[in-house]
C-alpha cells in the first residue's frame, strides 16, 4: 500500500483558482515575439535544513538527526508550497523551467508493508495539471541518494512498525507544451569535484550534477543548463565545479542559457564563482534590475518567518552568445499568511527572465 501526502488548504485552493481565472481573461498578457523564450529557474527546498545530520558526532546523534530532518519536512508541507510555486507558474508561462532540490522522502514499515512517498516532481506537476497547464520533465539529474537509514521516531500515524526512510534529491528541466519549442537532446552529468563529509555511518557526499537540454526554438538552436553547485562553506569544491560547468556543459555553439543555484553570492561577498560565471563566459539577466539587489535567499528553515530574511542573490539566469536577457524579476519572494504555516513557497525565491534568441 502507498500512502501520498496531500494535505492542502481549502484558502489556498481558491487562491489558485481565482488566478487560474484572471490569467485565462483576455488582455491580461501581452504577445511575445516569436524568438523570446521564458525561462525560470526554482529551488524548491528540500523541506529542511540538514545540519542535525551533518553536526551529528557519533551514531546516536546521526539517528536523532534524520529523525529531526524528516519530522521538518513534514512541518514544511511541500504539497500546499507546491499549489504556490503553481501558481507563479500559472502566471508568468515560462517555456523552460529549471528546478534544483526536487526531493523525493520515502518511508518505509517494514513489518506491514505501508510506504510513504513524498515525490516533489509528482506533486507539482499535478498541480500545474489542475491549472490547465501541460508541462512535461524533460531531463533529470540524479544526485544524492541516502538511505535506506533508521528511523527513531514514528514515521506517521500509519507506520506503526520499524520505519526506514530515503532521502533522493535531483534537478529537473520541465518544458512547457508549446508548439515552437522542440527539444532535441538531454545529457546530465556529475561533477568530478566533490565534497565529501564523514558523518557516523559512513562519508556523505551530495552527488552534484548538472542537466541540459538542447532544443530549437522558432527555428534557432539552444542550450539550457541546470546546476546545483556545492555551497559556500566549502569554496574549493564549489569552485571548482564552476570551472568543470564552464569546460563541460556549458559549451556549446550558439545561444546558451545557465539556471540554478549556483551558492555563490552575486556581491562577491562569499566565493569567487559568480566572477567566473560573469566575467569570462556569461552575462547576468539581473542586469537588466540595476540597482535591484534581487535577493533570493535564505528564508528560516521551518518556513515560519513573517519577515523576508532574503539577503543574498545566488539563483541566476545567465546567457552567452545568441542569446540576450530582456528582463529579470523575482517570484515566490512574498509570503503567504495564511492560517497555518509554511509562509513560503520555499526558502529561496525564483527568478523569471525573458530570453531573445538570435
């Protein structure tokens, strides 16, 4: 038996139907030219902060760890943050979107046999189904993939017997149903450089990749590369993974455009990667927003915060040769009050960008 989380909110349902609304009136978007191509990039949150596994010193702390991180991720309720994430979607089209932390929690009773799964692609796919809208997974790289690992806690109140849990983690290119973009190829793909963190049962290593697909678009040849790099507490691997994007997937003949979460703060303030990205090879959509900071992390891990706590831009949208930003703007960088939390639809905001392909 499998059991699928779904526990959305009646108010956030009729949000998403009142803009599913507004959306379908005429006039409420403008044409594009044929050669301007929408693109979006997301990270999703994972549910929670890993850091009481990654702290852990010895085994006992590890299994109160994973306990913790997963007790979190129910807290942070991905189903209902999905109908938000949605509804960004409904409203702005884009034709590709990049997504990064498209989790996937199972738990598994290994005494009766009931199996949760929580499939963050699954989920938000079927809401952009419930909007009308068709978007299909065009290229998928997997990354870490931890299990199955002991829980210490109930994984719910329908798993009552000894309870193991997974955690997989992947980035995703989805590609809306729009007649004049075709896509030709995909290709994912796994960074040489790694970093690797010795935990009690064992080392621990995320597995970061990147995903591309090459497409045509109203007749014109493209590139779009997903990423994941490595955060900015470890700045060598990160860095190194940056010029392996460079050297590897991001090579290509004509338009090229990169989308993720690339952990490096565009002020310069944290590692050396943006400056790589930017001075050597891209350019940055978010120069079409001087003097617009264009935040797009972190939110509290627990979703909770009032507040924006927004105070770093690490989500990028890059171009390269035939191809040329228009615009930039944020998405999923306002909360949500409702009556329960989680406020956001995740802890990172999107960015949306209009993209001319020559």
């Amino acid at each position: 038996m499998v059991i699928k989380y779904r526990g959305l909110h009646w108010l956030r349902l009729g949000v998403a139907a009142l803009l599913t609304f507004m959306i379908a009136m005429p006039g409420l978007s403008e044409a594009r030219d044929k050669r301007e191509l929408v693109v979006m990039t997301q990270n999703l949150y994972l549910g929670s902060s890993l850091d009481p596994v990654l702290d852990a010193t010895n085994a006992e702390e590890f299994l109160i760890g994973v306990a913790t991180i997963h007790a979190t991720v129910q807290s942070t309720d991905f189903p209902s943050r999905a109908e938000l994430i949605a509804d960004s979607i409904a409203v702005k089209k884009p034709d590709i979107i990049g997504l990064q932390e498209v989790a996937k929690w199972t738990a598994v009773d290994s005494i009766i046999g009931v199996t949760q799964v929580q499939d963050f692609l699954e989920i938000l796919v079927e809401e952009l189904a419930q909007r009308g809208l068709s978007y299909s997974v065009a290229a998928t790289s997997p990354n870490v993939s931890l299990g199955p690992i002991p829980l210490v806690a109930p994984c719910s109140v329908d798993i009552i017997g000894a309870c193991y849990v997974w955690y997989q983690d992947r980035d995703v290119i989805l590609v809306g149903n729009n007649p004049a973009l075709k896509i030709l190829a995909n290709q994912s793909g796994r960074y040489n450089a790694q970093e690797s963190i010795l935990s009690p049962l064992g080392p621990i290593s995320f597995d970061r990749g990147w995903v591309y697909v090459d497409g045509k678009f109203q007749g014109k040849k493209f590139r779009l590369v997903n990423t994941h790099l490595e955060v900015e507490n470890y700045p060598q691997t990160q860095e190194a993974q940056a010029r392996e994007f460079l050297a590897g997937p991001a090579k290509a003949p004509g338009a090229v455009i990169a989308v993720g979460d690339f952990n490096s703060a565009a002020d310069g303030s944290t590692t050396k990667t943006y400056a790589m990205l930017t001075k050597s090879y891209f350019d940055d959509a978010w120069d079409t927003k001087p003097g617009d900071p264009g935040y797009t992390c972190c939110q509290d891990g627990f979703l909770i915060n009032f507040d924006s706590l927004l105070n770093q831009r690490i989500d990028l949208i890059l171009t390269h040769a035939a191809s040329r930003a228009l615009d930039a703007e944020l998405v999923n960088d306002q909360p949500y009050l409702g009556m329960d939390p989680p406020f956001w639809p995740s802890d990172h905001a999107g960015v949306v960008s209009t993209i001319r392909i020559h």
